[in-house]
C-alpha cells in the first residue's frame, strides 16, 4: 500500500512511469521488429534460393525426360537429321542445371542415388551416336546407354523431392516466422493500447479533473472569489499546492476584512458600506418602512479626548459609540466608519417617526456618558441626514453622503450637538460658499482685501493700541464678513496666504503709526507653518517695527498645550519681543491647565462673557472671576463686544484693564486711525 502512493500518490512519477512504460514499450516493439525483420530477411533469401532450386530441379526433369527421348529418336532408323544435335543441347541443358544446383549450395551427393549418372554426359551422347551408327547391333551398349537414361530419371525425380521439401520448409518457417512475428506485434500493440487507455482513463478520471479543479480555484482566487473551498487532493503535487493557495485564501479573507473593516471599531469601513448602502437602497423599503435615510454623524470635539486620555481610548470611544449608533437604529441600519470620529449610517424610518426623528434620537441618545473603564466620558455628536427618494446606484449613495455631509456641517454651524435634514437651500450655501473660494483666490491680486483697524482702550494711561481687521468688498456681493470668508479661506487652504498678507499690509500700516501698537489676529496653521517666525521678523525689519509694538492673538480653540509646534512658535515669537494674547478665552473648550502651559500677556474675554453684565449677577460672577483669574498670573485683560454705556461700568470694576467694541469706535479706514486717536488725545486733555 505505502509502494502504491508513493507511484500512485505523485502526479510526477505517474506520468514519469507512464511515459517509460510507453518508452519500453516502444523499445520492445524496436527491438522485437529489428529481430524479426533480420529473421525474415534470411528467411526470405533461403526460401527463394529454395523456390530457385525447385524450378531447377523442375527443369532438370524436364531435360532429363527430353533428353531420354531425344535418345530413342538419335537411335531410330529413319532419325531426323538434326537429332544428334538436338541430343547434345539438351544435355548441355542437363548440365547447366545441375551446375546452377551445385553453385545455389543443393548437396546431390547426399542423395540416396549415385550422382555420376549426371558425370560426363558428353560420353553418353559419344556412346549415343556410336549406337546410332551401328545401327543398334551393340546390345551391350544399348543396354548401357538405357541404363544410364532411366538412372538419370531417377536421380532427377529425388531431386525435385528432395528440393521441394527445402522450399516446403522454407515456406513454412517464414510462414510461422511471419505469424510468431505478427503475434508479437499484436501482443505488445495491444499491451500498449491497454496501457494507453489505462493512462488515459487516469488523465480523464483523476488528473484532468484534479487540474480543471486547481485551475478553477486559481482562477475564481485571481477574480476575488475568496469563498472558494480548496478541499483535499491526493495528487502530492496538487496537494503541495493546495496548502499554500489555502493559506493564500486567509490571507486574503484577512486583507479583504482589513480592506472592508474599520480595525478598530469592527464596523464596516467606507468601502464597504458603499456596497452595503447601495445594496440597501437598491432592495427598497422593507414591510413596514417608510424609506432609508444616509446619515454623517461626527463627534464633536473628538481630539480633545484622545489629547487628554490618549489615543488607546479614544478608539475605545469609537468603538462604543459605533455599539451604541448600531443598538439605538437596530438591526436593520448600516452603521459604518468612514474615518476619524466621522460615521456613516444607512436606517430606516416608520410612520411613526420621520427621519429627522431617527437622527434627533440617536442624538440624544449619544450624550450618555461612556464607561471607559474607570472613568466616564460624555461626548456629543453632529448629525446631518438626507432621505433617499427611490434612488438606487452607487451613485445615488454617493448623492445622499454628499448632501448628508452638507447637512452636518449646518449641524456644527448651529451649534454642534444636534441633527439637520438636507434641504436645497444648503446645497444654494454650499455652492455660495464654493463661490467664495474660487473668488477669493483673485481678491488678493484685483486689490478687493483691504484693512481696518478698531481702537482699544486702556482704562488707565497706556499706549494707543488697534486691532487689525480684514475686510473683503465683492464686486457683486458687495461686502462680506470675515465670519464668512475666514472659513472660506481655511476651507481652500488661503488662510496662510491671507495671513501673510494681512500681515504684510497691517505692519507696512503700523510704520506710519509711531507710538501706536497693534493686535494681529494669527491662525493656527500660521504657527504651524515652517519658516513663519523667520517671516513676522523679516516684515518688522522691513518696516522698522519693534515686535514689543506687535500683540499676536491666538484664539483658545488652537489648544496649544497639545500642539507641541505651536508652543514651540509662540515661545520663540516671545522671546523675540512679540506680545501673546489668548483670544476669546471663556468660550469653547477651556481649562486651567492652558495657563500653566504658556504665559500669556493678555487674555481678550469673549463678548457672551460681557453681553448680560449689569442684569443677571450670576453672568456677572462669571465675568469677574475669569478677570481675576487672569490678573493673577499677571495678564492684561481686554473685555471685547463693549457695545453700550452700560457695560462700561461693570467691565471696569471687575479689573479689565482695556476695553474694546461699537461703544467706543467702530472699526476704521487706515487714514481715520491717526485723526481718531488726535482727537481721543484732545479729549483727554480737556477732561484733565
């Protein structure tokens, strides 16, 4: 048995021994014709000198009995004239005979008969004639001459007998050769048939199946089909393959869930949930579903989680707000990772409940805090969803994706923490907006950015002190707000650009303003951004600027204590002289570990800090203890949005140190700024 696998197991050594038992076999059938042909070749010379022989004996008869007759006509009275003549040719013809015997090997002295009766026939046709001449009175030689005739006969006749024997035999050995070889022939013909179709039916029965089998594995492998099974072979070769196509397969199956799955949250990942989604929206609404509705949903502020506890968890956050998305929609909803804290989600919704209802609800449902193991975080989500109306196609998933992506950044417009619905007035702001990027790439060089500047106030004897303001006047649109462009800017990547230039044209400003400071707005890409330091140095040389003369302002949003390069810019813009100051501190994510990461020279209080000052205490509380907060770590503080004479009075009690809004001045053109400050001089004068 281990013999039989070993041939029978291996596709190389059965048809390696097929192919040698068909060599063989052919070498036999060479080897066998070679012999046999030899064989017949001498057969067949032997039985042709023996037919050779037989017609000589044949005509040695016929001479031999021709020439007993001549003799009776030489001795008869009235002979004819040529019969001694006639005589003599016939036994020259004898004699030829028994010479051409005697050269074709024919051995007549073994014959039982005296061969001299053929010896010397000349003499007897001499006795003839002698007879002949005496007209037959010698009896004694008429019986000599009868003698010798009939002794003549009957040494011929053994010959014939003796000579047909010989080709009797002849034939029949090249007869039976002839047979013995044809059934040879015929015996390995039919060995290698049998052993042909034996090959065969083995090619047709196991191994062009085992390879049609290979090849389709290979093939449906090669086209993505991984749900292939691979099954066993006992072809050792094909076997040898088989493992590692198998392990080729998981491997596969292993980079295709990799491909299709989001690692870290388990859920199926951007691609896949195209396929998923577009599948779902091609089989429709389900009994009882109203429609399906693609969702976006992102978590808000989701870098400060993994800033403040680390990477590890804010996958973890990801993955349980993935669990929690797919047990609050159900089973039926497509709920898929499509990067980052950014969600895809394809649900149903019910006459009971729109699908806004849907996205509200998962909302609401996303504020619960998280158990993080050990500790608990709450997190909050944007949402924008868009119905799907009986599209289909992978294009239509990619439509609704677009529009639910328009309606999540109206979400995070309107506060964050909430669900929008697509509607085509935000796909008129969205192309609005785009409007906005194509034109501000040429406002720059058709000169439609200009700068303003709003005065501070210091509530004590201090230096004069603007903030620069970009403003942009369309040539259509007319003027736009920062609030607007700004985005715009930071969406196409011009804010660095416009940075510059703001930066470039308020110091070339700056210089005509002796005595006077300025704040400058600095984003956080700027500070991000090789070479700037080098950059706001060489404008101040350019313009003969000190940088103690310059406020850069920052806005808490930059959370500089995570970003390791801006701390590092900021550090290095102070030590150059530049002044620091945190904008819009109270609002968005704050905490007191930003003041122990870098000194600040001035905080700037938001305006909804300021607006309800001098009608709600508890907003006034609030306001005075971030004022003192920042005069404890020795910080100027400017309250912002001073917009009316009432404010004024809370907003200095509490200890800020500047003022600054519409109360005092709006913002102004460059050219107003020395006449304005003039006049602010003269008025103090006059007070005094």
């Amino acid at each position: 048995m281990r013999a039989y696998r070993w041939i029978f197991g291996s596709l190389e050594r059965r048809l390696s021994g097929a192919l040698m038992l068909i060599v063989v076999a052919a070498a036999a059938l060479q080897i066998v014709s070679d012999e046999r042909a030899i064989t017949l070749r001498e057969e067949s010379e032997a039985m042709r000198i023996a037919s050779e022989n037989s017609e000589h004996a044949g005509e040695l008869i016929r001479s031999v009995a021709d020439f007993h007759m001549q003799s009776h006509f030489a001795l008869m009275p009235n002979r004819p004239d040529n019969s001694e003549a006639v005589l003599t040719d016939t036994a020259v013809r004898i004699d030829q005979q028994i010479t051409a015997l005697r050269l074709n090997g024919v051995e007549l002295f073994r014959l039982p008969q005296h061969t001299s009766a053929f010896d010397d026939l000349g003499k007897l046709v001499e006795d003839i004639r002698l007879e002949a001449s005496l007209g037959g009175r010698d009896l004694a030689l008429l019986v000599s001459i009868e003698a010798r005739t009939a002794q003549m006969q009957t040494l011929a006749r053994a010959i014939e007998a003796k000579l047909d024997k010989e080709r009797d035999r002849a034939y029949s050995q090249i007869s039976a050769s002839t047979y013995g070889w044809h059934t040879q022939i015929s015996v390995i013909g039919i060995l290698m048939m049998v052993l042909a179709l034996v090959i065969l039916a083995d090619l047709i029965a196991n191994i062009l199946p085992a390879l049609r089998r290979i090849n389709l594995i290979i093939r449906r492998l090669a086209s993505g089909d991984l749900d292939v099974e691979i099954g066993h072979f006992a072809l050792k070769e094909l076997a040898a393959l088989a493992g590692p196509l198998e392990t080729f397969r998981r491997n596969a199956l292993a980079v295709q869930n990799l491909a299709y799955t989001d690692p870290a949250t388990g859920l199926p990942n951007r691609r896949s949930f195209m396929e998923l989604a577009c599948a779902r929206l091609d089989a429709g609404p389900r009994n009882g579903e109203t429609g399906l509705a693609v969702m976006v949903a992102d978590v808000d502020n989701f870098k400060h989680v993994n800033d403040d506890y680390g990477h590890a968890c804010g996958d973890l956050l990801v993955r349980l707000a993935g669990e929690r998305m797919q047990a609050v929609l159900g089973e039926h909803a497509i709920v898929g990772r499509s990067g980052g804290d950014e969600f895809v989600i394809c649900a149903p919704f019910y006459d009971t409940a729109s699908a806004y209802a849907v996205g509200a609800r998962l909302v609401t449902a996303m504020r619960e805090p998280f158990d993080l193991g050990g500790f608990m975080v709450t997190i909050s989500i944007s949402l924008g969803l868009a119905e799907a109306e009986g599209q289909t196609g992978e294009a239509a998933v990619h439509n609704l994706l677009n529009r639910a992506d328009l309606a999540l950044y109206a979400s995070k417009n309107n506060g964050r923490n909430r669900a929008s619905s697509y509607t085509a007035a935000l796909e008129n702001e969205r192309e609005a907006d785009r409007g906005l990027e194509r034109d501000l790439a040429s406002a720059f060089e058709r000169g439609q950015l200009r700068m303003v500047y709003q005065p501070i106030h210091a509530n004590v004897e201090r230096e004069d002190e603007v903030e620069a303001l970009v403003r942009w006047t369309h040539p259509q649109l007319g003027e736009i707000s920062p609030s607007r462009f700004i985005p715009a800017a930071e969406r196409s990547n011009q804010i660095v650009r416009l940075g510059s230039w703001i930066i470039e044209r308020s110091l070339a400003d700056l210089a005509g303003w002796p005595g006077l400071s300025m704040s400058l707005n600095i984003s956080s890409l700027q500070l991000q951004q090789e070479g700037f330091v080098g950059f706001l140095m060489r404008c101040c040389r350019k313009h003969n600027i000190t940088p103690r003369r310059v406020i850069l302002e920052v806005t808490e949003s930059l959370s500089i204590e995570r970003n390791t390069r801006a701390l590092m810019t900021l550090n290095l813009l102070r030590n150059a002289g530049f002044r620091i100051a945190l904008d819009d501190f109270g609002t968005g994510y704050s905490s007191l570990c930003l003041m122990k990461t870098f000194k600040f020279d001035r905080l700037k209080l938001d305006r909804s800090l300021i607006a309800d000052l001098g009608k709600d205490p508890t907003s006034q509380a609030v306001f005075d203890a971030a004022v003192t907060m920042a005069l404890k770590i020795g910080a100027e503080v400017v309250a912002e949005g001073i917009s009316d004479e009432e404010l004024v009075e809370p907003v200095r009690r509490a200890g800020c140190t500047h003022m600054q809004g519409f109360h005092y001045s709006r913002p102004i053109e460059p050219h107003e700024v020395p006449p304005y400050f003039a006049r602010m001089h003269e008025e103090r004068r006059r007070v005094a």
